[in-house]
C-alpha cells in the first residue's frame, strides 16, 4: 500500500480485551495508528471500533491484510468493513424543485471540500438544470407520473448501477422511494427533512411548525428506510424562531439549517465516520482530521 | 398613579391606524410611552401589542383610565388586560420527585430575580419538603391515588384559591390534570416538558429520545390544556448530543436546559409578555427592561 | 406612489410623544402601517424608529412626503433616511482568494434571496474569476502592491462610482481600505472578520483561536470603520469546537459561520433594518417580513 | 482493588504503537477497559490518552500496579496521572457577591450531580453566608484590604492545607491571587470569568460588551494562572443578545451562561476528563459515563 490512510469501521458483541486485541494486530503489522475511537453500548452489549492506520512503515497488500484480518474478525464476530483512501466514492444527487441544498452540495464539491465524484444529478423535473450546467455535472430528468412510478424507479437505478454510485443524495427529492429500491442502496441512501425529527415527520413540516407555535425550527439529515423519516438520524440541526415568523420566514431560516445538515451528513459518511447499529446511526467525530 | 410600569396587552383585528389611535391615547393622557411592541399575523389578520407606560406625568386614576380605554377598546374590538405594577403576582409550584426546577426557581425567588411572591409548594409526594425549608416556603404533601384523584385536586384548587395564587408552576409535576382544573386556571398553568415538543409528547422522553437516537435533546415550556403537551410553546432549547449518551446521560444533560427554559417561560409570563392567541403563545421580547 | 413598501428609519433626541406623533403622521397621510419598531437607549437617552408603511391607500407624491415629513422631523431633530422599496439596491463584492462567501453571496443573489443588484466583484486576485462567470457577474482584476494601493484604491472607488454602487461587501477581502476610502463610503461597506470580535482582532484569528484553546469559533459581520476591526457589529454567530481542532480544522468549520453570518448582515442592511449609532449597530429584526 | 472505575490519563511525545502497548498493558494485568480515548496533537507531536478501567477481575494491588506501570511509563517518557475512583476530591468554593454560581454548584453537590465533597466556602465579605447555612457547608469569612492582602491569602492557604482541599473553584471571588498561591495549587484552581475570552479580559466585562455592541455574549472557565484570564479554557459557551440589551439585562443573561459553563468544568475536572498542556486544556468527553 502507498502513504495512504486506512479506515476500518467495526462492530461486534462487547468483550475483554478488543481494544488490545485490535490495535495490537495492526501494530504487528506495522501500522501507524493515527486514531482510535470506541464506542460501547452497555444496553445492547454491543462495541463498535473506528480506527484509522498509516500504511507507510507496510509492505502488505490488500488481500494479505484482509485474510489476516478476518483470523480476528471471525471469533470475535466482526461486522466491519475498511477504506483504503485510495478511490474516491461516486456521489449521485437527487432533488426535485428545492436549489439550496443542490448549490451548496455542489459549491463544497467544486471547491474540494467534499472528498467525492459527484457524477450525477437526477431530478423529476427540470427545473434545476441550469445549476448542473454552471458546475459541469450531468443532469438527468426523469419525469414521474402514478403510473410510471416503478418505470422512472428502474431508470434511475439503471443510472446509479452504470455509474458505480456508491451514495445517494436525496437534496430535497420529494418523492417516496420504493422499499426494494431502498433496500437494494441500504445505508447508502441520505435524506434531508425539513424538520427535527421525530417532530413533523411527513408533508409540510413549515406549515406545520407555525401552526404548532414552536420556538425552534430545524432540519435533520438521515439514512433513508422503508418506514419515511424514521431511518438513523445523522445530523440534526436548529435555530431559534418567534412568533413573527410565517411559514415562508420558517423556510427561508430552514434552508440554511437544512444546508449545513445535509453537507456535515455527507462529509461524515465520505469520510468513513458513521456506523449504523438498528435505527441509530454511532457518528465518530473527526480525529483531529 | 405612583411611579409605576404599566402595561397594556391587547389582541384585536387588524385594521389601519391601530397603533395611532392607541399611542395617541396614552400620549394625551399624559403617559409617558417606555416601549411599545406590536405584532400583526396577516394569515389571521389580526393585531397584538403591548404596550409599558410610565404613569410619571399623570394624575389619572385606574377607573378613570380603564373607564377611557373602554371607549377606545369596544369599536376597534379589543381583547386586552393591563397590569399596574403595584402588587407581585402570587405563585404556587407544584412538583413530584425532580429537584432541579424547584431549586433553580426558588433561588431566582430568593435573589429576586424572580418577580413574584412563591406562596407555597404543592406536592403528591413528601420528597422534596427540604429544599421547601431550606428556602421557607410552605410545602402542601397531597397524596394522590386513582381513586382520590379528584378529591386532591379539589384540595389543590382550594389552596390556590385560599391563597388567591396568580400563576401555577408545573415543575415537574407527574399527575394529569382535569380538564375542569386546567379550565378554571387557563392560560395560568405553565408546565415544563422534557423534549422538545411536538417531538416526544407523552411519557418517558429522553428513554424515547435514546431510542431514536436524536442529535439533539430539549425542553418546552407551555401553557398547560386539555390536550396533554398540546398547549401553546412559550419557550423551548436544545443541547446537540450523541450517539455516547445513555438515557441516563439524556436525563442529566436535560435537567440544564429544562430549568433554564422554565425559568424563563416563567419570567416571561411574570413579566406580562405573553398573549395567547388560539394554540399560539406570542412571547414579546424585553425592551430594554 | 405605488403599491409598494415603504420604510422610514429614524434617529433622534428621546422625548414624549414620539411613536404617537410619528404614527399619527402616516396614519393622516393615508398610509397603513406594516409595522413599527422601537427602541430607546435610555443610558444615552436617544430614540430609535423603524416604520414600514404599505402606500396602497395614499396620493400623496415622494416630494410631498418628505417636505411634510420635514416639519415633523426638524423640530424633534430627527436623523432619517427613507426607502421607497422601488429601486433595488447596487451591490460590489470585493474579495481575494478565498471562495465560499462569495459563493453563498451569489448563490443566494441568483435564487433571489438577497434583494439587490449584484452589479460586479472586485478582486486584488485573478483566483475567483471562474465563479464570476458562472453567476454571469463582471470580475474585475485590479492587482495592488505597496507602491500602487492609493492608485488601486483610486481605480475601485472609480468602478463604484460609475456604477452607482450602495453597498460594498468585503468578502474576505485581504487588504487594509484608507480612511479615505472608508470614510466616502461610510456605513456603506460591510466586513467580515474570521473572528468572534472583540476576540482576535487583526490576522490569523484561526491560528491564534487553536493557539488560545477555546471552545467557540466564530465569525463577525460588521462595518468598515478607519480603526480596522473596530466597526459597528451587525451580526455574530460561533460553533463549539474541540481540542482536535487544528487551525485547518478550524479555518473549515468557520467557513460555514462565515457565511451565514455574512448573508444575515447583508440582508440585514439591504432590508433597511440597520440604524448606525456611534460604534453600535441597532439591528431591528424582520417584523414578519 | 475493589468494584471501581480506575482513569489513567496520560501525556507523553508521539510514537508508534502506544495506544496497542497501553491498552495490551492493562488486558494482561486482568482489566476491562470500559472507554480508551486519545488525542495525537501533530503540531506539537504529542499524543494524549485517558483510559478508564473496571477492575472486577483483577487481584492486583495498587502498589503492584504502578510499579509495573511505571516499567512501561518511563522509557516512553509518560507524564501521567491515576484516580481510582475510592475517593471523593475536597472542594473549596471562593466567592464575593454574586451568588448565582455558589447556589448552582451547591444544588449540584447536595442533588449527588457534583461527586465531590465542598468542605467550604471561603469569601473576602460576610454577604453570602446565609447560602452556606441553607446547605450547611462551613463558611469563612477572610475580609482583605490592599496591605492584609498577602497575610490573608496565607490565611487561605492555611484553610486549604488544613482540610486537604484538591480543588478551589472561584466562582467570582473578584480577587486577584499571588503568583506564589497560583503555582501552589497548579492546575487546581478553576475560575469563572464573565466573558468568551479572550474578548474582555479583566474587569468590566458586560459593560464593554454594551459598549462593543457585541451580538453575543459569554462566560469562561479555565485554570487559574499568573498571568490573570490567561489560564488554559476548559469550558465556554454565548448566548445570542440584541441591541437592546443594557448592561444590566448582559448581567443577568450572562449569569444562566455563568452557572452551566462552571458547573461543566468542575464536573470534568472531577471526572478525571482534562489534561492540561502549556496553555491548551485536553477536555475529554464523556465516554457513556
């Protein structure tokens, strides 16, 4: 392996010893451990490892350290999986009639603040193509009626399965996905609501919000499921609001709250931070990175 | 009139010349106009204002004054009650088994950061007296059973009245009030819930909140109704969390943040800058006070 | 005039009388008032208005208008300035290297969130140019050294002037303005610095922040005044950071604070909510607008 | 050792495989290590650890194991501390005036949320005694002029000594303390001060930010050191303020701020969560404690 930083992410029933076991595994190998963050869920019994290694003082390659690896994954009943650094993941960007999310996603990619390809984006109307144009990204429009609904599904996974996508963004993308389409991308699919959930899950979280009189108005960034808003909660976001403001005021505060949640969502999945354990996604902060 | 704040709230629909009409009123009987606030909801057409005037310059009566107003209220269809200043509002609190409200409320009574007289504390459990003596006040222990339900909130109710109490403070208290006894004192119940409602209604907040693994964990303050954590929001806040913190971590963590949200529902509402207006509270800002 | 928001901002000596007589002023003149905010600064005994009037119902001419206003306004010694909402406002962003307010500036301009003209960017930089041409904004390059800055300085109050310009933006624009220059654009030019302000004034806020060990980064949107970082204050935000924050890190996470505290300051003064009263900012905020 | 959680925290230069030889260290001797936190500064090459053991299933002595951990230590130049968690820490707390931060930390201690015994109250004024009656912790009033200064601070020292106190927090004892008392207790004194610094050193602080204008405002805690405000920041944190706000409104909202930031540094300093280097304090998280 060249100078390159590897990540592995590790799951497995709680028991003596794992921190040693693991980090002297690497160490043996000739790693350089440039972090180590754990986390143990004494409710569920349950321990989860990020570790992030300096290749350079190794000779091994890939496979070799994968073979090794699995001779301490398998009794300790590893779920885990490692990134090498070394490809940049493919990023596709879904939206409907929503831009801020789009531009802001689009801005940290051009500027190399998101450390990923972003090789499409996708949409149900046309509305957003003049900004795909602006940044030099493919833009495809899939219109969706009722009737075409599993037709268009199937072209868009087409599209995601051409192009290697290894992430989907749904950036304000007002549609319902399908459970297979959603369970063929498991994990791979993040949604920003325009609410903090579990509050306002569905249509209409502004409206609904001013209706309700509440003080706060926030976004949350999520890995989509089946059940809609209810999947692993990434990031969550809010600020405060009064009584002065309408449901369009509530809108245009929210944009901002749903830009930064989505974008911190994103770099947290690129950057190999997030586990997902059931419904809770375990969100490693950065190590000094 | 002394050397008083008075302050007018009014409520009414919305039409031109309102805050003319009102400020030229007060302006001619000699007031001397501290702040004046207003808030028009144009979805509903409606006006709200509040309005602090120093009775320096005047030698008005309160009859005469009220009496004046009258002829200025009915056309224009005002809904509008005034404080004179001139007496502290009296206050029960009512708790169970949490400290952390009672202790940070009593100590802004106690340093006077609190303007109101506590009067009493009342209890279905005799757990918290200490804290009662540590700052004199008198501790009431209600028991309360399914079947005597009623019957203790008949002896609740006789105190409050007993004691002519102003404002109720559900600090924690972990009894569902009757409807009759919400009715009797509406908009004069505020309680504290520990999530940041519409999120978490109900029982068990923080175990919930755990569970759904939120980012973020609240508290609300809101006039107590029929419907159970339904009533209008007069505060709220939130402190980010993470995937580390138990249920237990949860409830330590909100402690914080729903004594500092009580206390300033309750300060607000001391300080006559809330009209409720149908399930919405509009919480005036201070100005300058 | 037509169908448009007006909004009237006034300065002036406390004194009896002021909302009732202002009010009543517009109220005669035919115009509904949308809202009025107050404040009065009682340590130094000034008053503060900002009225926005809709001028549906009125004949009444610009001319007419001010010349009547004048006899109100000259005895009580008023400061003010009127907006007739007719005329968007002339905007030049001045910027170096460093690209992500200035994406947010546009973004946010092309969506039409921010009311105004962006009419040109000014840069001592050819390094953004490419996002002038993609928001379709003329870039113009005016490179300075030691010896050629009043010259440089000269060539842009030129651009300014022949493009009737209302507002300058310094958007992370690295070089020190003349009084001169500063002074010919009073209240005019808006700065932001990397920093939670008064903390880190001058260079390298980011390095000094990590030097320091806080706990809060931070970014400040204020006017340019001669004394550099000294100006008044319009908006403030931070975000908790950690000690695994290195400058790097710190400089990424401040970007996001820079932006939205920039976009907020900007709309803030383009939306007429700003009063400049010695080196504070009255900042009024949106009245359900 | 008996059922306890033992902390190890540990400061010493970077070098490969330290976290794999500590934590391999602890598994041999029969530990659980229930949470493993590191920080690798790579500016100043220094790598931080703090390491929380359970030692159900170990016989060793604590003599034993400090020997043995000394064997690692040494040759890895380990500057390190252990707390084995049997005993509470002696607290000393220092006030004038203000009683807000006394009253808070003393609800915690009495509530079982601070773990710790505050052996006494130690204040330059008799003002605040009847707060130490209502907790019945001892209160000692060393009242000190300008030319008692020194002998009143031996006074101190004296109590301190004589109670065999681990920590002294000063929550706005408004005296400024010896560099010969300062470098007794290093690392052991933690001060609240009124402002985000480093904005507002010294003295005055709401009222300089009145007259900055400042948006924001904030309070402090860091160590004491000779050089006064300059002490390494364990904990900050702001609210949001207006234009509105006097000096006396900064005050009262700065208080909430005080309360929160000082009682979440003591709670770290107690919990074995920092490790001070030069002027940067290390504040570990909590690791599901």
């Amino acid at each position: 392996m060249k100078s390159q930083v590897v990540t592995f992410l590790i799951k497995c029933p709680d028991q003596k010893g794992l921190v040693a076991k693991i980090t002297s595994f690497f160490y043996d190998k000739g790693f350089n451990i440039l972090s180590c963050q754990q986390y143990v869920n004494s409710i569920e019994d349950t321990y989860f490892m990020r570790i992030r290694l300096n290749a350079d003082g190794t000779e091994i390659s890939k496979k070799e350290l994968e073979k090794s690896f699995l001779e301490l994954a398998t009794p300790l009943e590893f779920d885990w999986s490692v990134n090498y650094g070394d490809k940049k993941q493919n990023v596709a960007i879904m939206v409907s009639h929503t831009s801020h999310n789009l531009y802001d996603l689009l801005e940290r990619y051009k500027e190399g603040r998101l450390d990923c390809n972003v090789k499409m984006i996708i949409s149900n109307h046309d509305k957003l193509r003049h900004i795909a144009d602006m940044f030099d990204v493919p833009y495809h429009y899939l219109p969706v009626k009722k009737e075409t609904k599993l037709q268009q599904e199937t072209q868009v996974r087409n599209l995601l399965d051409a192009n290697a996508i290894d992430l989907v963004v749904m950036a304000r993308y007002m549609q319902i996905l399908s459970s297979d389409f959603i369970n063929y991308f498991k994990d791979k699919i993040i949604n920003i609501h325009h609410s903090f959930l579990p509050a306002f899950q569905g249509a209409n979280p502004y409206k609904r919000a001013y209706e309700r009189g509440v003080k706060l108005i926030g976004a949350t960034a999520h890995y989509a499921t089946e059940d809609l808003d209810e999947g692993p909660i990434i990031e969550q976001d809010v600020k405060p609001v009064t009584h002065e403001s309408t449901p369009t005021t509530l809108k245009r505060i929210g944009a901002d709250i749903e830009k930064l949640v989505l974008a911190r969502a994103v770099k947290n999945h690129l950057n190999n931070q997030i586990i997902v354990s059931g419904n809770r996604a375990i969100v490693f902060p950065e190590a000094g990175e």
